[in-house]
C-alpha cells in the first residue's frame, strides 16, 4: 500500500476493514495502533478523519497500566498514525522500517503542508495579551518569530513560518 483513502482511513479505524485484502493487500489482519485520546494527534484523527465515527479497540499490548495505546510493534500489517515531526525526530528509518503513506492520493510532506492540499495538520499559535510586549512573553514571542527561533522549530520537527 502507497495510499489509503479517508474513507479507507476512517473504515480500518472504525473497525468495518480488518483485512488488508480488502484493499487490495496481503491475506493479513489489520493491527490498528492508536494515540492517546489526550494526544493532538488523536484528535486529529477523531476530528478530521474519523468525523464523529467511533474508533473500534486498538490493539493492545502486554502490561500496559494507564495507558490506551499499545506501544507501536513494527509488523507488516500494521497501522499507526503519528506526527510526521515525531517520526523524523525519534530516529525512525523512514525509508526502511516505517512507510509513510499518502492520504488520498496526497504525501505529507513540506510542500503539500503548506499549500494546504494536506490537510491533516495541526497548526500552533503563540500569543500574549495586550501590554505585555516588553515583558517575558513579549520578548519569547520575538525570539520565536526571529531566526534562531524559527530554526529551532524547524530543528525540533516543526515547520517554521516561512519557507527556507
């Protein structure tokens, strides 16, 4: 598989596709490994994704205690879904053991990220309230929208504001 439909997305999830050959794959039940439901990437999931559709029991692992997800076991029939930051920061081989698929028909990657034709994407804000400008916020806020602030966001994962 290269790309899944939100559709296909939303059926594996909702738990109505539980076999790859339903899609065109391999004889292979489907693991579903989920976030956490206090995750934004949970969220969105739930909200762009899966639109109100329940998700079914994601697969569990042993000795899990407070935890809803199961720690990722990379098997061939598995299906995760991430921050592409977290991927590319964790040390992931990308082009080895994890395969980033597109979502109707579209890769996640810089360029279909900013000009909006991926849309499953989580955008953060910064603000301070009004009079605070000299203050620590107002001085955070500087350095975040200066140039050793926006390449540390684009060190950590994120994509800065602008383009380089």
């Amino acid at each position: 598989m290269d790309n899944l439909s939100t559709e296909q997305l939303r059926n594996i999830y909702a738990g109505k596709i539980r076999n790859w050959q339903e899609l065109g794959g391999e004889i292979k039940e489907i693991k579903n490994y989920q976030r956490r439901h206090l995750s934004h990437t949970y969220r969105i999931m739930n909200e762009k994704v899966m639109q109100g559709t329940p998700l079914t029991t994601p697969v569990q692992a042993r000795n899990l205690s407070d935890w809803d997800e199961a720690a990722y076991q990379n098997f061939p029939e598995s299906i995760g879904y991430a921050l592409l930051s977290f991927l590319e920061n964790d040390g992931f081989e990308l082009d080895g053991e994890i395969k980033i698929l597109s979502i109707d028909g579209i890769y996640p990657n810089e360029t279909n990220i900013r000009n909006g034709t991926y849309s499953y994407v989580i955008n953060f804000y910064a603000a301070i309230r009004k009079g605070e400008e000299d203050y620590n916020g107002g001085r955070f806020l500087e350095w975040i929208l200066s140039e050793e602030g926006q390449a540390c966001i684009r060190q950590a994962g994120y994509l800065p504001l602008n383009a380089e």
